[in-house]
C-alpha cells in the first residue's frame, strides 16, 4: 500500500465524511427511547432470574443430610 501525504488523507477524510448520512433529531430521540426501553426490560429480566438462582441456591444449601 503506498503512503499519502498528510494533505491527501485530510481530502480523503473530507470526501468520506460528506458521505455520511447523520440521523435526524427525531431518529437520535426514538432510537435513544428505545435503547432506554431494552436497557429496563432486560435489567428486570436479569433480575428476575437472579433471584431465581439465588433461591435456589439459598434452598440447596439450607438442607440438612
């Protein structure tokens, strides 16, 4: 691969980051709703089950032989 000068990576930069398309402020709002949404549901989730776990191992320890 041949090297560039740094001028030339800045123009390539340039050109490449005109390419992007950047969400709207309605899309950043909705999408950060909804990762707002899943972050809750799956920490309840979580919860949920280790609590489960911890029953049961809080069950199997207290047995007597």
């Amino acid at each position: 691969m041949a090297k560039i000068n740094p001028g030339e990576f800045v123009r390539q930069v340039r050109i490449e980051s005109s390419k992007v398309v950047w969400p709207t402020r309605q899309e950043t709002i909705t999408t950060a709703i909804m990762v707002f949404i899943m972050m809750t549901l799956l920490a309840l989730f979580f919860l949920g089950v280790d609590t489960v776990f911890n029953w049961i191992v809080e069950s199997l320890l207290s047995m007597t032989i």
